[in-house]
C-alpha cells in the first residue's frame, strides 16, 4: 500500500471521527462552533491532507473545496489566537 494512500485514510477517518463529536456537541449540548484550538489544528490538517490528495488526483473541484476549508480554519486560529 502506498503512504499517500495511508495517511488519507487515517486523515479521512480522524476527520470522520471528530466531525461526528462536534456535531455532537452542537445537538446536545448546544455548542456553537467556537472550538478549542486543538481540535482545529488537527482538523486543519486532516482538511489540508485531503486537499493535497485530491489535487495529485488531479480532481481538481473537491482539492478547491478542501483548500477553502483549510483555509477557513486558519483564519478561525488565527482569529481565535490573536483576539484580545
């Protein structure tokens, strides 16, 4: 197997399993998106993994969609890092 193929497929399910506990959090326990650093960076970088996949895929639309993703979540750090 190859490592690319490895490290999609932990990036896919660490981001399958953390989706699925903030969309937890947001039912049940009213949570806005307003998330601990942490868990952004490690989505960020599952989000950026996935990205770089899909563009050596050369599909190119879901590669796009990813990249704003990631770099949604870099602004949400940065915002959250820097804020007084």
């Amino acid at each position: 197997m190859q490592k690319s193929s490895i490290f999609n497929r932990i990036a896919l399910a660490v981001l399958s399993i953390m989706v699925i506990g903030v969309l937890y959090s947001f039912i049940w326990h009213k949570e806005s998106f307003d998330r601990p650093i942490w868990i952004q960076v490690v989505m960020t970088f599952c989000f950026l993994m996935l990205s770089l996949n899909n563009f050596r895929l050369k599909k190119y639309a879901m590669g796009w969609i990813f990249a704003g993703v990631v770099v949604a979540f870099v602004i949400s750090i940065f915002w959250d890092t820097t804020a007084i």
